[in-house]
C-alpha cells in the first residue's frame, strides 16, 4: 500500500511540475501523463500550458480535432 501511494504521489507531482513549470511543453513524460489524467485535471493542465507556450503547437492531449489549436 506504501508503494502505490509513493508511486502515486511521485507521479502527481511530476505531472504538476510539468504543467506548472516545465521549460519545454514537449517533454515525453510530461506528455504521457498528462494525456492519462482525467479530462477535468487534463483541461487544467492544458491550460496551464497554453498559458506559457501558447504560440507553440499544443502536445499530445492538450490539441483540438485538427492538432493545431489548444483544447
């Protein structure tokens, strides 16, 4: 049980630094987790993003139907 919370938590924050921090919005890990967080954190993380790297291509899950735009 210690395990998963540690793995759990490990990976929260990473996602959170990522979203709130990250230098490049093309960070692989980064990426992966935020395209499996549900939709609600999703949107939030993406928008974080958008905020900093607006005028770059969106990553994988942040990017609309055309993969152009922002969510």
């Amino acid at each position: 049980m210690v395990a998963v919370i540690a793995i759990v938590g490990t990976a929260g924050y990473r996602w959170y630094d990522y979203v709130t921090a990250a230098k490049d919005p093309l960070d692989e890990v980064g990426i992966e987790l935020n395209s499996r967080m549900p939709m609600a954190l999703r949107k939030w993380g993406c928008y974080q993003l958008q905020k900093r790297f607006g005028d770059r291509l969106p990553p994988y899950g942040c990017s609309s139907g055309d993969g152009r735009s922002w969510m």
